[in-house]
C-alpha cells in the first residue's frame, strides 16, 4: 500500500503544540485513491510535504521499535537512522549531540522536553519509547519552530486513540545481555498498554518498567561512569502514560494526554580513570558513589481541543504543563567548583546539583483556502511559552542558577499559493517573536576554579576567583521578526525541487553563562552574553518518490552572528562562549526496492562543515573547525532489509568518517606549550559498527532477536575522542555486542 505523508499541525519550538490531527484521522483512507494517509503533525498546515519547501523524515512504529530493540531508547533511534544526527555518548546527557551542527528540540506531542535557560540535556529521556507511535524529523531551524531546535525538530508522537468499540492493547517482555552473559549485564523490560473506545469517548492507559544491568565493552571490560552527568546503565525506569478522548461532534475532538516518567541510577559503580596515552577506556568497579546518584523526573500534562471544518478551516489549540527534576550526581568531595571556606575546609565540601523546570504554553492556529481563491492557503496563529528554571545545590541548599523566568510571545502567520496545478508552489510566512528572560538579583558561588582555556583565551588559564561576587539582575527584553520563503516545483508526481531561506531563533544556554560570572559591576539588563541567537538558514533539495526509487538530496547552509559553543574547562565544566557559527552539510539519501520481493537496500550519506571565529577580539570571520562538542562527523548507513511473510530482517552498518579539527584556534594552541587543550588531542580516528535485527510473528506473538555491534568492534565514542582530551574520566569506549531477546503481542 502507498503511503502519502499529509502534514497537520508544524509544531513551533517557542511553544510547539501539535495539532492532533492524527487523534481525529492518524491513518485515513483516500477515497479517490485508496491510499493510506499519514498525518504528519510536524508540520504546521493540511498541506502534503511535497508542498512545503522542507525536509522532513517520518520513523514509523516498527522501524522505531526495532531500532530501540537494538540500542534501548528513542534518541539512539534517530542518531542511528539519520546520517546528519551525532551519535550518542551512550549516556543520560546529549550535551553536545546535534542535528546539522546544531541543538535539536526534542518534543512529544509538540511539547517541549527542554528547558530553554539552563539546558540539562535530559530531553531526550522523558518518555518509553513503548507509547511512541512514530517518530517525526524537521531537519533545521524556522521561523515557524520558534524558540530552539535551530537543528531541527525530533517530535515524538505518541499512540493514537483507539478506532472500535471494545478493549484493545498490546503487551512487552524483553531480555538483554553482554556478549559475555555476565550477572552484572543483563537487563529486562515489562511494558503494557490498554485501550477502550465507547462510542464517542476512549481511554488509553499504560505502563513501562526496564532495569539496565552494566554496559561492557568489546573487551569484556565494564564501561566507566559519568557519575555527574548520568548515566542508563545500571539504572531502573518506570514510565506512565494516559489518554483520554471525546469526540464532542464529527469533527471536533478534545483529548487529555499526561505522562511522567523516572530514570533512577541504582549507584552501584564508581569509575576508574583510564589512559588515554596507553589507549585505555575509563572503567568502573562496584562500589558506592557519594551523594545520590544521577537521576531524571519528568511530568506532563496537555489539554487540545480541535474542529476539522470550523468555518470551512482547520482549528487547533492546546494548553499544557509540564515539570522536570533533573539530579546530577557527584564523583569527588574536592571538586573546585562547589568549595566554600565558609562552609567547610576548602578540598572537603562535597556538593551535587539539581535542575528544576515548570513550563506552562498555549497554541493556537486556524487554516483555511481563501475564499473565492482556494488555491492560496493562509495560517494565522499565536503561541506562549513560561518557563521558570534554577539550578540548586541539594546538598547544601545553595543556589548555582538562580531562579530565571522566561517568557515567549509569538504571532505568526503563513501562506502557500499554488500555481499550474501544484507543478509550482511559492510559500512563506513571518513570526514576531517577543522574549522577556528575568532575573532576580543573585550573589555567584565563592568557590576557586578555574577559567576557561579555549581558542579565544590561551594565556593565563588556570586557578582564579570563581564567583563569589554580587550581580544585579534584570528584565532583559529581545523582539526580532522572523521571515521565511522558499520556491516549490514538482512537474511530476514524485519527483520535486526546492529552494527556501528561514531565519531560526533560540536563547543561549543564560544558566552556564550566568554561574560563570566572575567580575563585579555586571548587569544582567545590559549583558550582551545572554542576547538571543538568530540563525538564517538556506537549503535547496531535490526529491524523487517514483515506483522502488526514493532518494532525496539536500545542501544546506547556516550561519549565526552570536552563536553558542560548549567550552571545556580544566574542571571538566562547560562554559558556554559566544562567537559567530557558520555550517554547512550536505545529505544524500537513497532506497531502493530490489526485485527480489520484499528486499529493500538503504544508503544514506552526510558531510558537515562547521567553523566559528577564534579570534580574541571577534572580527566576524570565521577561522576554525568546530570541535565534536559542537559537530558531528560524516557518516555513510548501509542497510538492508528484507520482509516475507510472518518473517522480517534487517543488517545495517554506520561508517563514522574520521575527522581532523583545523583552523587558527588549532596552529594556537599548537604554538602554546602552556595550553592544556590541545585541538590536536581531539581529532577523530573513525570507526564502523554493525547492527542486526530479526523478527518472527508467531501465532503467540511476534519473536524478535536484536544484537548490537554485531562483530564486537572496540571503540572510543565519538564524544570521548573528541572533547576533554585531558581527562582520564571521560574516556568512555562503546559498546560491545550485546542480544536482546523479546516477544510481543497484541490483543
């Protein structure tokens, strides 16, 4: 059957709130045609993708559950299928994965799971990906998106309502193992899900329970710990999910979705330090860590109401609200940062933090043909983001972050004309974006540490007076009008151009900047640091969708005057530096369906080149590669998928190019023997792995067998190879291969 993706509801970064127009229709059938369709709710309009100067990229239910068989959540999903996606660090924290170069926005049902002042990078693991129905991509930023994902949008959508009268569900048992079958490695997975529909009302309740035993290494060797940032090893996770609906007419529907979900670590391991000099990975023993250990909580609850044919256009709103508990663990008792001679002896305060998060949006958007003019499509709507967000200190009850509140207001409004029957199609839009970031006076920790050593200071890096000064805050205010535009042709169906320019918007990471500050007389009103990032974006694409062929083609092309790097410290704290990012990409994807029934082959390739300006006085001119803290490397996906019957298949590899870090920040460093960070020590060396993955529908259920690292390769992560080139701690190898046996069914 064919499948054509119809777009509803282009959920906004600021606020994004879907349409739900796959709660009303999540699969329908053209009556014309036959054929199915797919509401895509990452994108904010009734118009098909084809329509739109974008690109988007739909991981479907099996795809997405086969690929969490293999590596364990969501996130490792995406990375793995998209070329242009970092791959993970294996941890709790995505601190430094990104999408083209940049920070994506992760979402469920259009909800933000990021907190915009202070980003805990725990966004990617806030629900099972049991309840995920599919898996929805917009690759870089728009003005549509909003606030974040300059990116790109990885929009989890989660199960529709049920379709007939009666009870329903589905039912999960999972196994997993090292290579070795080791005690201390093996993991389980409990998921259920029921549904029931009478007449116009439904509910869909569920619950999912994983424990995560140790990961291990291609060697046997246990995987160290990052004990600070966390980590999903050795850990237990319960995940809740509701849903409840009412059909209030034939075309207006009210849904009630709410979520919560907990990853605890059972701290049951501390790390020891590895060698980078003698190539060997951080480990870990058993033993007990000090404090809790690493932890994250998420809650959410959103109301939507939607009419299909109000007025003759389509209506959407939602409100919602959502809190997150992030806990960071702790590895020493000297850790510089945190010490207070008022407090205690300075090298014998121990102190963890803790990042706490509450946002309340609403959403609104109403389309429509022009009356009298149907083939021009116009979208009016308004969206608002809260959020309020601190950093705390828990075991001493101070505060690292102070409380900040932000605040998003944004009109927008688009149009989508087409011409010569669809062959040529011009669309674009403004956004006003109104931000307001307030602050309250706050007095910065008095601890001695250290400044940060980077490409735009080398010189006197080292011990110095860290906080401990007072600083005024502040009501500082950013508006911008934000365009977008772009050209569509299709002279034949399936086969399209595009061209399209868009200007993205996103606030930098205010929590690092403003715990950083170092010097008196600073006010947060007139603090250029925390003024807002604006990227302009410019992408042309070429797409053809005819009979076994689907390839598409993209080059991009982005820039940011004021962007945001993560800048290592000595103490393994990431300072945030603002200077101008350019980057640029290009993606090639190609499937294929073979002749032999039910054989597909899948290739896809994605080259990133990004530079920032290193100089110490900013000149706007970009001279430096950006480092793996910011980009990732090219990659090629091979994979191979076969389908008969009750019985499926698939083999798939991802080649990670070696990269090499140039530019003037590097002959810098290089010139400076004093200078701890050396660009050098980062270079990439590369790396391949392969994954496979069978499944057999039986008539108790379907059987399925997954192994990561299928050929047991030894690696260093990408993240370890290319960031902290000095820290013994963080030199984490991958993986080794690893079974997961599970079984599954439907009633």
């Amino acid at each position: 059957m064919i499948r054509k993706f119809v777009a509803a509801a282009l959920l906004t970064t600021a606020s994004p709130f879907p349409a739900f127009a796959q709660d009303v229709a999540p699969a329908d059938t053209d009556a014309d045609t036959g054929e199915e369709t797919i509401i895509v709710t990452a994108a904010r309009t009734v118009l098909p993708p084809n329509a739109l100067p974008l690109t988007i990229d739909i991981i479907g239910k099996d795809a997405l559950d086969q690929q969490i068989a293999i590596s364990g959540s969501v996130t490792d999903a995406v990375a793995t299928l998209t070329p242009s996606f970092s791959p993970t660090r294996q941890k709790l924290s995505g601190a430094g994965e990104t999408l083209r170069g940049r920070s994506p926005l992760y979402a469920i049902n259009g909800i933000p799971q990021s907190t915009p002042l202070r980003d805990g990078s725990r966004d990617g693991f806030t629900i099972d990906g049991f309840f995920v129905d599919r898996v929805e991509l917009i690759f870089g930023s728009n003005a549509l998106q909003g606030v974040g994902g300059t990116g790109g949008i990885v929009n989890q959508v989660t199960v529709g309502a049920p379709k007939a009268d009666g009870i329903s569900g589905r039912a999960l048992v999972q196994g997993t193992a090292d290579n070795d079958f080791s005690k201390a490695g093996m993991g389980g997975k409990l998921a259920g899900l029921v549904q029931y529909r009478a007449g116009r009302f439904d509910a869909t309740v569920g619950a999912a329970y994983e424990i995560r035993g140790v990961f291990s290494d291609a060697k046997g060797r246990p995987i160290g710990l990052n004990l600070t940032q966390g980590e999903t090893q050795d850990s237990k996770t319960l995940s809740l999910f509701g849903r409840f609906g009412y059909e209030v007419s034939d075309t207006m529907r009210l849904d009630l979705i709410a979520s919560r979900f907990e990853l605890k670590g059972d701290g049951d391991y501390v790390a020891i330090a590895g060698s980078r000099t003698l190539g060997i990975p951080t480990s870990a023993v058993r033993g007990t860590p000090p404090g809790e250990s690493a932890q994250n909580r998420t809650e959410s609850v959103a109301l939507s109401l939607t009419d299909t044919d109000l007025g003759g256009g389509n209506f959407v709103s939602q409100i919602f609200f959502n809190r997150s508990r992030d806990t960071f663990g702790g590895e020493v008792a000297t850790q510089a940062t945190f010490q207070d001679p008022a407090l205690a002896p300075v090298g014998t305060l121990f102190d963890q933090s803790q990042n706490r998060s509450r946002k309340l949006g609403a959403k609104f958007s109403y389309e429509r043909g022009l009356p009298g003019f149907e083939d021009l499509t116009l979208t009016i709507g308004f969206d608002a983001l809260v959020d309020r967000t601190e950093q705390a200190l828990i075991a001493t009850g101070r505060v690292w972050v102070p409380p900040s509140d932000f605040r998003s207001l944004a009109p927008f409004g688009q149009a989508n004309l087409k011409l010569f029957d669809g062959k040529l199609r011009l669309a674009g839009g403004l956004r006003w974006e109104n931000i307001q970031i307030k602050i309250d006076d706050f007095h910065t920790l008095a601890s001695t540490t250290f400044v940060a050593c980077s490409a735009t200071i080398t010189t006197n890096c080292g011990p110095a007076t860290y906080g401990g000064v007072n600083v005024a805050g502040g009501k500082p205010k950013f508006d911008d009008v934000l365009i977008n535009g772009g050209v569509i042709v299709e002279p034949w169906d399936g086969i399209r151009a595009y061209a399209s320019y868009a200007e993205g918007f996103t606030v930098p990471d205010v929590g690092r900047i403003t715990r950083a500050l170092n010097r008196t007389g600073i006010d947060i009103d007139n603090f250029l640091d925390i003024s807002p990032i604006v990227s302009n974006n410019r992408e042309i694409g070429f797409e053809v969708k005819r009979g076994p062929l689907d390839a598409s083609a993209a080059y991009f092309w982005s820039s940011s005057d004021k962007g945001q790097l993560l800048i290592a410290r000595p103490d393994r704290v990431f300072d945030v530096q603002r200077l101008r990012v350019e980057i640029q990409g290009l993606e090639l994807n190609l499937g294929v369906q073979t002749p032999i029934d039910g054989l597909k082959l899948n290739i896809g390739y994605a080259h990133l080149d990004g530079r920032f300006d290193s100089d110490a006085v900013p000149d706007s001119k970009v001279d430096s590669d950006l480092d793996g803290a910011n980009i990732s490397p090219d990659r090629l996906n091979l994979a191979a998928s076969y389908a008969s019957g009750p019985f499926s298949a698939r083999l798939q590899t991802q080649v990670y190019f070696q990269r090499r870090f140039d530019g003037k920040a590097r002959a810098a460093d290089d010139a400076n023997p004093l200078h701890p960070l050396k660009l050098a020590d980062n270079d990439f060396g590369g790396y391949t792995l392969t994954d496979a993955s069978m499944r057999y529908q039986a008539g108790i259920g379907g059987i399925s067998l997954s192994v990561q690292n299928l050929f047991n390769k030894h690696y260093i992560d990408y993240s370890s190879d290319t960031r902290l080139p000095n820290d013994q701690l963080s030199y984490f190898a991958g993986r080794g291969r690893s079974f997961t046996l599970g079984w599954d069914s439907r009633f």
